[in-house]
C-alpha cells in the first residue's frame, strides 16, 4: 500500500484553543479490565486510534463484543471463550502484555507470546511474568510460547524491583478476582493507574492506595460492568503545549488535568514559557526565544515524564543555550535526534545522555517517525520550522494521536495529510 505522509509548511507561531483527546494509556487497559467484568461496559471518550482496534479485536476474539459506540466503545462480556492472544496480535501492539493479568485472573489460564518490536530498546516482560508467578502461576514456555496456569490466584506481597506502569497494572487486574489480599509495593504512581483502579472500584473490586507506592487490593468473588469515562490524555496535551512553546505561540489545551503535568510544565516554565492553569485548562504563552534547560532526567511519574522527552527536546532545540537531558527509564529512546538533526538541530547523544546546543531556526526536511512520541516531536518541530517538511512513518503517530493534523491545523498550523509518497 502506498505510504501517506504529512506535508507541513511550518514558520509561524501556533495559537488557538484545543481539546484533549482521551488517553490512549488508560484507555487500552481498561479494555483489557472489561474481561473481568461480566455483562456490559461502556467506555466513553475513547480516542479513535489504531491500538485501541486492535485491543478491541483482541477482545472479540476472546469471545467479548466490542463495538464502537459515538466517542466510545461498548463492551459486552458474556463470557470469555478462549485464553489465548495469537502472536500477530501480540506482535501489533506493545500493550497486548496488558491482557496477561485479566486473563489469567479470569480464566485461570492464558497463552500468548512476546509483545512485538523493540521500538525503545528491549522491553521485556520478566517483571510480569515474575508477579504472576508470585500470584501462584506456573509458566512454562514452548516454542516461543508463553503458557500460564493457576489453579487458583492467591493474593501476596509483590514488591516490584521497578516501578514498571504495566506491571501494577497486570498485577492490580490479576489481583482484583484472586483469593485473599495482595500487597504491590514500589507500585508505578502513573494517573492511569488510579483511572484503571477508579473503573474497576466502580465495577465492584477492592483496591486501595492506587495513585500511591503501596497498593492493597482485596480479592472478590464476581466484578459488573459499568459506565466509564476515559481520562484525559496528559501526554497529547503536552504535545500541543510544546506544539505551542516551539513555535513561540499562545496555546490553550482544554479538558485536561494540569496537576497531571506538574513536572512537564516545570520544564517548560523553566524554558522561559509564561503558563497558567484553571480546574481544567492550560494556557501557554511563548511569545519570546526560550532558553536552554540545564538539566532534564525522566523518571517515573511524579517525575519528568519519559514520553514527553522527545517533546521537550524539539522545545529545546531552537532555546538559546545547552540542555542536557538523561533518559533513565528505556534504554533506546533518541531515536528522532537523528531525524531532528536532518532539520537543522545540533545534537549529541552519548548511551543514555543528549546534549542539545539550542539554534536560532529549524528548517523544513523530509524526516521519519521511529516511534510514536519521537513522531510527534518530529511533526512540532517541523511546524516550527523554516520552509516545507515531509514526514513519514505515520503508522507510529496513528497509534497515539487521533488526527494530528487536523489537531495541528486547529491551532493554526500548515497540516495536511498526503497520499503516496513519490
Ligand atoms: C508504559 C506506557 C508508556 C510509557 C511507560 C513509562 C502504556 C500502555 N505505556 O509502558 O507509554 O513510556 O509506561 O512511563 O501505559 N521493564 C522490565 N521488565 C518488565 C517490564 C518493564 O525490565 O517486565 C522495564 C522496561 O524495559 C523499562 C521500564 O521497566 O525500562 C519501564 O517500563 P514500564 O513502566 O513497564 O513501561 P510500559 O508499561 O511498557
């Protein structure tokens, strides 16, 4: 098939209004949660991307309905009527290890295979697989199989040697139907997690504390379905926020929670961004040359956020002075530097450190989305930039943004999304 591209004639400052999508990373796990849930679920503010069909046909062939319905999805659970994901659909998409915890919770039994790619470096899964056996399963692998059983799962102490994200939230699904109580310690604090606990607490389960580094859940019989909005997405909005500093713009980003965004807006007031934020509006003034930020590290959440990195990097690239940003939390994720530098950027990467030299202006370049943010810091920093952009690799920025350029173009931007690429 003809591959589509982005044409973006960029220069000139954004400004506008904007609304926040749902978020993709609290929207896929709670779909994977509907398999504990019996009859039906309603997930509102869903945002039309390509991870979000593939979970749905995830879900379908495990014997749930899925459908979508207006800004949502409508989930039915019947029953399930297999525990196994093919390998195709683990390959598609990284989140599939999400539907590993509520299988095994559910059916007491569940096959897959390693989650595709290696887009930020290697991304095992031993953590998961180490806090289901905890939970009292036995896993066996044959031929690149993961097989699981459990008897029954029994709640204990998990203490994670990482605070992994996907990790609490297996073990929270896992845990919710299994006997007994489980204690997570050192449990990822992510917003998306309480939106998943929040959904499933609604939905009849027992969990305490998530948001929090020790969370308690208490296992019970049978779960409900429910009526659920989706989160707002913290990450798009800071992709219009820094749509909105590169450019030197005045930007509104509307449905979002900016207590979410804490260490992402330190960054980019300490850039020299004039930001100021109601109950659920951020507003962004660039209106002058940014600076450089001496020292940028991701962590995990409260911390600086690692999807935002790429972002703050195109910000970054056109301050006047020198950044140094560490990566901490994957071991490859600088993979748009190389394209970043195709438009002008001065950039070096050592192992895990980037050392970005701010320059005067970016200028238009024919660059390739690697990943989905590194994609998204491509497409800002082009709108920013002198003179016409050519981006590719669109199938990354599919997975996470809802029409990026029409979101771009509601702010102003020269966005357009083109057929075949000649
Ligand atoms: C989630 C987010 C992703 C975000 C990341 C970090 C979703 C769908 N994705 O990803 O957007 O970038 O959190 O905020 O919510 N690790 C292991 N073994 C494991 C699991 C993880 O070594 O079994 C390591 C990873 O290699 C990585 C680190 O732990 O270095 C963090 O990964 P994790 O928090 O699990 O990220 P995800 O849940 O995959």
């Amino acid at each position: 098939m003809a591959e589509e591209w982005l044409r973006i004639r960029g220069g000139k400052p954004l400004q506008g209004e904007i609304k926040t999508q749902g978020a993709k990373n609290a929207a896929l796990p709670l779909m994977a949660a509907t398999l504990l849930c019996d009859g039906e679920t309603h997930l509102s503010h869903v945002p039309a991307l390509s991870d979000v069909w593939a979970a749905s046909r995830i879900l379908n062939r495990l014997g749930v309905t899925c459908l979508p319905d207006g800004d949502g999805v409508t989930i039915r659970n019947d029953g399930l009527t297999g525990t196994a994901i093919p390998d195709a659909d683990m390959r598609r998409m990284r989140s599939s290890i999400m539907f590993l915890g509520p299988i095994l919770g559910r059916m007491h039994a569940c096959e897959l295979t390693l989650p595709g790619g290696c887009e930020l470096g290697p991304r095992p899964i031993d953590y998961h697989l180490e806090a289901m056996r905890r939970m009292g399963a036995v896993i066996t692998e044959e031929h690149g199989a993961i097989i699981c059983r459990a008897e029954r799962l029994q709640g204990t102490h998990i203490a994670l040697p990482f605070p992994s994200v996907g990790v609490t939230e297996n073990v929270i699904m896992a845990a919710v139907l299994a006997e007994g109580e489980t204690v997570l310690t050192n449990a990822a604090r992510e917003p998306e997690i309480a939106d998943l606990a929040q959904y499933l607490n609604q939905c009849g389960a027992k969990i305490f504390g998530a948001g929090e580094s020790t969370i308690r859940i208490e296992g019970v019989s049978q779960l409900h379905g429910t009526v659920y909005t989706v989160m707002a997405d913290r990450i798009v909005a800071m992709t219009w926020l820094c749509a909105g500093a590169v450019t030197g713009g005045t930007v509104c980003v509307k449905d979002v929670v900016p207590a979410d965004l804490d260490a992402a807006l330190n960054a980019l007031q300490t850039a020299g961004c004039r930001i100021a934020s109601t109950a659920d509006r951020i507003y962004l003034d660039a209106g002058r040359r940014l600076h450089a930020v001496r020292y940028l590290r991701t962590m995990p959440y409260p911390g600086f956020p690692t999807d935002a990195q790429a972002l703050m990097m195109a910000v970054l690239c056109r301050a006047a002075g020198t950044s140094v940003f560490e990566e901490t939390v994957f071991d490859s994720r600088y993979k748009h530097v190389g394209e970043l530098l195709r438009m002008g950027a001065d950039i070096r990467v050592s192992g895990r450190i980037a050392v970005v030299n701010g320059v005067a202006e970016l200028h238009g370049a024919d660059v390739e989305a690697m990943d989905l943010r590194g994609g998204a810091a491509l497409a800002i920093a082009a709108v920013a930039a002198k003179g016409e952009s050519r981006l590719t690799g669109l199938t990354h920025l599919d997975r996470g943004y809802a029409g990026m350029a029409e979101c771009l173009r509601v702010l102003g931007g020269d966005v357009v999304r083109m057929g075949s690429c000649a």
